[in-house]
C-alpha cells in the first residue's frame, strides 16, 4: 500500500498502487470490479452444422449510433468466436433478474455439441434477418451481421489471446411493456450487470435511475 500524493488537489489520500505486468497482490484481481457494472453480452450464435450455441460475455458494450454497432471480447478464441466468423451472424439477448440463473447456466464450459439453450431449459424463438435463434424469455434482442473480429494486442505490439467481435444490428425487437410514449425504459426489465469479482452482479432497478441533461 502507497501514500500518493493527489497533485493540484491540496490533499493526499492513502492508495493502494500495483503495476498489473507484477501482479495485483490482492485475494482477487479489482480490474473487473473497478470498470463495472459491465453490460452482459449475451450471444446466440449457430455453427457451421447448425448446433445453437448461447454464451455470456461479461465485456460487452455499444460503439457506434448510426449504423449501430455492438461488441463483445472473448478471452481465447471460443466456440462463440469460431460460429460468428463462419456465419457472419449473431443475436444479442438482453439478460434480466429473471434469467439470471439461466444466463449463469450457459457459462459453463462445455463440448461444442453441447446446446446451451437445452442445457439452461431455456425456450427459443427465430430471428427475422438472421439463423441464429433469440431467448424467448428475453424482452430485448438485437440481429447482428458481423463487421469485423479484431485481435487485442499489448502496447509493445505483442498478440493477446482476446478477440473482439463487432456487429452490426440490423434488427431490433423490444417487449412493447418496456415503452412508456415511446421512450424505451431502461430499469423497467430489470436488467443485470456484470461486477467483478468472483461472482458479482448488479441490478438496474428504477430508484437507482436519474436525469442528467447535457450541456448546450
């Protein structure tokens, strides 16, 4: 533990310093606690000989408004990554307090024969504009095409074993109960983030919302 001393502040406040490439020195690594709650990415995608696949990512997020794009890293190159690549297509599906357990559920490492819809007892539904199937239980899905998987690389120019898949939506479906005039409600479904740790979750409940207008 270090003292630093928080220039232009006046003040000095007692930090706890590590450099990552030495280790963090704690019971568990606080990277993934502190750049969090993430945005779950939870993706159905189907392989080349048709096998539906469903998998949690906890780095997710959108990059882009018009045309909307979507992203999420795999840390090793997943049966995820493999079925996007040979097929162009994928469906996001939002994950809620309901699904929790069957978000969980699809975790787990398992052949790539293995149905993870089967595996969770979750329901299916089809997409319109691409093959992969959407989680019925799901009150928000986005149809993806692929645009590019990109291979994370250290500052020194070394590769890292994560690769980033974006898409871009083409087809959005919103449970109509999550539009009050028009206005998509964030909270109203409850959805769950991921939080670091071991086994760490937050919830978007109402109370936890508030309006912050932009500077002109």
């Amino acid at each position: 533990m270090e003292t630093g001393d928080q220039r232009g502040s006046g003040t000095t406040r007692d930090t706890y310093y590590y450099e990552p490439a030495a280790g963090h020195g704690l019971p568990h690594d606080p990277f993934n606690a502190i750049i969090g709650p993430r945005p779950i990415g939870w993706i159905s995608s189907l392989s080349e000989s048709g096998m539906r696949n469903l998998a949690p990512y906890s780095f997710f997020n959108a990059f882009n408004y018009r045309p909307p794009i979507i992203g999420f890293a795999s840390n090793g190159w997943k049966d995820t990554v493999a079925n996007v690549r040979a097929s162009g297509e994928f469906v996001w599906n939002l994950a809620t307090e309901a699904l929790a357990h069957q978000m969980n559920a699809t975790a787990a490492t398992v052949l790539p024969n293995v149905d993870e819809f089967e595996l969770a007892g979750l329901k299916l539904l089809p997409s319109r504009k691409v093959s992969p199937p959407r989680v019925a239980g799901s009150p928000v899905h986005f149809e993806c095409r692929l645009s590019q998987i990109t291979q994370l690389r250290t500052a020194s120019g070394a590769d890292v074993s994560t690769w980033v898949v974006f898409g871009e939506v083409i087809a959005v479906h919103i449970d109509r109960t999550l539009l009050r005039d028009g206005v998509y409600q964030t909270a109203l479904p409850r959805p769950i983030l991921r939080a670091g740790g071991k086994g760490a979750y937050a919830l978007i409940t109402p109370d936890a919302m508030f309006d912050m207008p932009r500077p002109p």
